[in-house]
C-alpha cells in the first residue's frame, strides 16, 4: 500500500484516494532491498563491515519481525554512508593525482566535467523513474480497479510528474562555467575561489532537490523500486566530493 505521504500527494495530483488496507512494506519488497544492500556491498567491498547486520536484518525479515522493516532501514542509510565515503575518497585520490603534472591535471578537469554530465543525465533518469514509479503504482491493485487510474486528467498529470525534479539546468551551467575558469586559472587561490562558487551552486540545487518529499517518496513502494532521488543526489555528491578534493 501507499503510505501516508504517498496517498496524500496520488490525491492531491492524480484525484484517487485508495483506502488503506495494510501497513508496512511487504516482505517481498523488504527482500528485495536485501538483495540491492548485499549488491551494493558487493561494490564497494563493505562485507565485512556489513555482513553481520545484512545476516541479522534478513532473518528478521523471513521471521516477519516487525522490526525487520528499521533495521534494514538502517542497514541502507550505513551503506549510503560507506558508499559515499568510498566515492569521496576515489575522486579526493584523482585530484591529488591531477595536481601532479600539466598533463594529469587536464585528465582531472576531464573527470570533473564527466561528472557534471553524469549529474546531468542523472537529473533525466530522475525524471524518468519517477514518471514510471506512479505509472507503475497505477497497476498495483490499489488503483488497478479504480476508473480515475485510466482517466485522461489522471494520465495527463503522471505525463507531467517529471516537472516535480527541480530543473539542473542553471545549477549545471554555473559549475561549468567555474570549471572552465578553474582550467585557465595559474593561481590556486583562483582556483580554490572557483571551485567554492561551483559547490555553493551544487549545494543550493541540492536544498531544492530535498525539499521535495515525492522524489524519496516514490522510490520504494509496492509497485517497485525506482532511482529517483538518490540517482540525482548520489551524482552531485560525486561532483562535490571531486571538487572538494
């Protein structure tokens, strides 16, 4: 079933308003998240770490422990966490790299710039997964029946729903325009200036970006799990941390 925020903002924006039925994410679901934690630990080397807590949270959920659902909430903030600190690590260790001559520094504004597209393209697969996360609790059984699911005004406004992601293009301009300058300038501090006006820019989209409760909201229900939020804020992480580094 939908939670709270989710039925709230499909009655607000699409006019359906399913009653509640069940509380809590299913167990299949929650398997589901196990199976993308023990992935991403995977990825990043963390099982050690993490193996013990990933153990304790998947018997909870074939238990049907009613805490099942916490700690493997909490088990995916860890992993976030690592996840982050691993990818801040990698793009401070590139900088440091680039500084080290003429031709390693062009290769490092490179990466930057690969960065700033990845955000980029992360902001349309934003918009796209979250387009299809309402698209897909559109057939979950709690809309499937309902005449307004199929409705014209329904289907418009789901068409629309990629307007919720704040649009990147301004914020994207501004830390191109900083790396262009940072490459042409011989000064450090010129370069330290720069770099600072391109994460004051990162960080205001990011403030945007958080102060819309749909984008985190849609990416885990009964109809799927879809990188709305995370995709978006995970890559402008990415190209803070190159920054910062």
């Amino acid at each position: 079933m939908p939670d709270d925020a989710r039925r709230e903002w499909i009655r607000k924006v699409l006019g359906i308003d399913p009653a509640p039925q069940s509380t809590g994410p299913s167990k299949a679901e929650l398997t589901a998240r196990l199976m993308a934690v023990r992935d991403g630990m995977a990825l990043i080397g963390a099982a050690e770490t993490l193996g013990g807590d990933l153990r304790l949270a998947a018997a909870a959920v074939k238990d049907g422990n009613p805490e099942a659902a916490a700690m493997l909430g909490a088990l995916e903030d860890r992993l976030a966490a690592l996840t982050q600190e691993k990818r801040a690590a990698e793009a401070a260790a590139t900088i440091k790299a680039g500084a080290a001559s003429k031709t390693t520094g062009v290769v490092a504004f490179a990466k930057l710039r690969l960065k700033l597209k990845a955000a980029e393209s992360a902001y349309d697969l934003a918009g796209g997964n979250l387009e299809a996360a309402c698209t897909a609790m559109l057939a979950t059984p709690d809309f499937i029946d309902d005449p307004k699911a199929s409705a014209p005004e329904t289907l418009a406004a789901v068409a629309r729903v990629r307007e919720q992601v704040p649009p990147i293009a301004e914020a994207a301009a501004a830390v191109g325009d900083a790396l262009d300058g940072m490459a042409n300038a011989a000064a450090p501090e010129a370069r330290q200036k720069l770099a600072a006006s391109a994460l004051q820019a990162i960080g205001d989209y990011r403030k945007r970006l958080d102060a819309v409760p749909l984008l985190r909201e849609m990416e885990n229900s009964e109809a799927g799990s879809f990188a709305i939020h995370t995709a978006l804020a995970g890559a402008l992480d990415d190209l803070a941390a190159a920054l910062r580094g």
